[in-house]
C-alpha cells in the first residue's frame, strides 16, 4: 500500500496523508506479533518463569531418622544462621543406595566465611545441594537436619522452601553465568528478582538497586539494559553474583564460582563476592579446590574426604596446625598460595568407591600413618581443646592428645 501512494505521486501531491493508514497497518502489525510472540514464550517456555534455584523435581527427602551422637543445634541469640546436623545423603544405583554424604555437621554464623575443600567426588556439591534441597533426581536427604533461622530446611513445606530460597539463601554454581536468561536484559532479571521478593519496593527504589548492585560488582549501571551475550565470561558471573545477593540473602553458598573463568579473575571475583557477604552481614560457604582462595578469605575450613568431614577448624589452625593426614597431604600437594596456578596436585592413591568403601577409616588405603585399628575401626570426630573449634576425625588425634 505505502508503495502505491509513492509511485502515484502521494508525497509530490500533498497527499502525504494517503501514507498514514498503511503505515500505521504495518506499525500494528509489528507490535501484534511481537506481543503473541511474548506471550507464547511466556507460557510455553517454563525456564522464564522458574528460577534456575528451583529444581525441577523437589528433592526427595527421606524418613528422617534422629540426630545421633552429634550435638543439637544451639539456639538463642548467638545462635548460627545455619547448622548443618549429621547430614547423610544417598544416590540410587544399580547395586543399591550409594553414600556420597555421610554425618556432615557444621555451623554458619553471620558475618562468616567456610571454606568447603576436598580432592574431586569427596561429596561438596551433594552436601550443599542437599542441604538447600536441590540433589538431582535418585538423590535424597537419609538423616540430619539443617536448621536455618530456627526452621529446618528438611522438613519444610515446599512453598515455604521456595520463598527462602534465592531471598535469603541463595547459590552462585560454577557455571551459573548460563544461567542467565539470554532473552532478557541483566538489569531486568535483577530487578524481576527484587520485585518477586522484595514487594515492598517501588518501581524508583527497584531501579536504583539494580543499579546500584551492577556498580557494585564492578559491571556499571548503564550496561544493566544489555543481554547477557554482549557480556564477558567474567562479566556473566559478576551479573549471576549481584543477582544472588539481590535480596541480600542471610547465606550464599558459592559452588565453585570462578572455576570456569580466567585464573587471574578468580581471585578477584571471589573477594568481590566475599567482600559484599560480609560487608551485608551474610553467611558464605565457598566451595573450592584452591586452598589459596580459602587462606586468603575463609575464616573456617571444613575439609571433606570420602563424603565426610576429616578436619573441621579455623583457617589458622588448618594451615598452621592441621592434625588430619588428609589434611597435611592436601596441603602439601598445594605448596605455595603465592602461586598463580593453584589447583591441588594429586595425592598418592585415589579417592574411595561410594559402592567399596573401606569398613575403617576411609582414608586408610592412602593413608601414611594407617596402623591396625584404622582398618577396622571408623575414628570419631575428636574435638580438640574440649570445644568444637577443632574436629579432626584420626585415631591420631586420640593418642596425641
Ligand atoms: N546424580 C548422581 N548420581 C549418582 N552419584 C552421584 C550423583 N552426583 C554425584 N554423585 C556421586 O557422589 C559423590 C560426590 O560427588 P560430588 O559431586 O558431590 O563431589 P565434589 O566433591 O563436589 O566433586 P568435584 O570437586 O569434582 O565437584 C561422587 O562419588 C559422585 O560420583
Ligand atoms: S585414622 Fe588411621 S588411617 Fe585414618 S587418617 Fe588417622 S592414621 Fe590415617
Ligand atoms: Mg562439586
């Protein structure tokens, strides 16, 4: 139609006016079909609507059997944002249940980062996806608790558990940077988050939050209105960290965060993220290979082998004094934390089977120091000083003292 009233002189005639309804059609048509093609996304495609947190099946959790030996969480004002009791977790397989977690406790307070480290398969992404409830399908929670604020995380209906997750306890996973959704812009998934969870806000306040969290991490307000493929790798992941500290959570839990991305980066994303969570007054665990990353910001490390905990103590004390042989051998696979490559060198031996675990100490076949008791006997975790500060859990410890 346009075309016509061109070639018939429209414009030269002064009949500009002819152009309009055409154009107008067109207009419409555009917006009509950009509209449908929204809404049909919309509904059809589920991941615009589900956050990446929420897995598609709820875990399964098991019939919980009680606490055994390990203390109860403690309650009261000076109590942990999340304790973490005698958590146990199984796989099914073809020959049974497999244990890839078995009895982790820890506690979180506010303020705190834990360092989660341990060779590859030593159970750290199960513990922490079953403890936010997000283990894949054949996974489940067989014992424990995870207290967080006063409620526990494992007996919790699932609306309730989906409104704590992502608001108050969210996760930042080694490839998190695609999980970005491609079709939106990064300051408008940010700010669909604050509007989701923080009601409260007005349209003024959500935008000056977005902004001010895309500062923060170092991408800079103006590129909020950008999709996630003009950013860099680094970028992604500082956008999926502004995006887990949106709500400002009371824990983050960070999977490893940085494994995917330059290692001169590293470092620096993981100070950002941990210098925010303390700044805001959160709980971190940072799960890592990179015993540097844990000397240079954790304040307590639990070291895991075999699905459970071997050494459990503050960052000092794991450098300067580590009484577990997993420990000493860890460390000294890793020499220097001055240096730029700092991934664990291996260990003599290999990690256990989850289906031919040792009857003793599962670090046993590996282990230096191994005498008869170890083979036969699991060692306990001995608190050292008469307080829960240092739990190691060797035979060693016992007859050290
Ligand atoms: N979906 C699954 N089905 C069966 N077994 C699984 C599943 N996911 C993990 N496992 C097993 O659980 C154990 C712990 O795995 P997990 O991924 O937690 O280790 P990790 O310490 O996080 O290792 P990495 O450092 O390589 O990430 C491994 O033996 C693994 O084979
Ligand atoms: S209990 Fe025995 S095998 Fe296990 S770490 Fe201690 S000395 Fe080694
Ligand atoms: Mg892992």
């Amino acid at each position: 139609m346009l075309n016509f009233a061109f070639e018939r002189g429209a414009v030269s005639a002064s009949a500009w006016w002819a152009l309009i309804p055409p154009g107008l059609a067109i207009v419409w048509i555009v917006l009509g079909t950009t509209l449908l093609g929204t809404a049909m996304e919309e509904a059809f495609n589920p991941k615009l609507r589900r956050h990446y947190l929420e897995a598609d099946e709820m875990a399964a959790v098991a019939e919980l059997e009680p606490i055994g030996v390990t203390p109860v969480p403690v309650t009261g004002p000076n109590a942990p944002i999340l304790s973490v009791r005698d958590l146990t977790i199984e796989f099914d397989s073809p020959s049974g249940p497999l244990r890839a977690v078995d009895g982790v406790s820890f506690d979180l307070r506010r303020g705190q980062t834990l360092g989660l480290v341990g060779e590859s398969g030593s159970g750290k992404t199960t513990a922490v996806m079953g403890l936010l409830r997000l283990l894949p399908p054949g996974g489940r929670v067989v014992r424990g608790s995870v207290v967080f604020d006063g409620e526990d995380l494992l007996t919790l209906g699932a609306d309730r558990l989906r409104a704590l997750r992502w608001s108050r306890l969210s996760i930042v996973f080694q490839g998190a940077m695609n999980a970005l959704n491609p079709v939106r812009t990064v300051g408008d998934q940010i700010s669909e988050a604050l509007r989701t969870h923080e009601q409260a806000l007005t349209r003024r306040e959500v935008q000056a939050r977005t902004g001010e969290l895309l500062r923060r991490v170092g991408i800079g307000a103006s590129r909020g209105s950008e999709y996630p493929h003009t950013f860099s790798g680094g970028m992604r992941q500082r956008a999926m960290i502004a995006l887990a500290l949106a709500c400002r959570p009371d824990v983050i839990i960070a999977d490893e965060p940085t494994t995917a991305l330059d290692v001169m980066i590293q470092t620096q994303i993981l100070e950002l993220l941990v210098g925010l969570a303390r700044e805001f007054g959160m709980g971190t665990i940072i799960v890592t290979h990179d015993l540097g990353v844990v000397a240079q910001v954790c304040d307590r490390v639990i070291v895991m082998y075999g699905g459970q905990v071997a050494e459990d103590a503050d960052v000092t004390t794991i450098y300067g004094a580590p009484r577990h042989p997993y420990t000493q051998l860890l460390l000294k696979a890793f020499p220097n934390v001055e240096e730029v490559d700092r991934t664990l060198r291996s260990i003599p031996g290999t990690p256990p089977r989850l289906d031919a675990l040792p009857p003793g100490c599962r670090f046993a076949p590996r282990c230096p120091f191994a005498f008869e008791r170890c083979a036969v006997e699991v060692p306990p975790p001995y608190v050292q000083d008469g307080a829960s500060a240092h739990r190691a859990a060797c035979f060693l410890v016992e007859t050290d003292g």
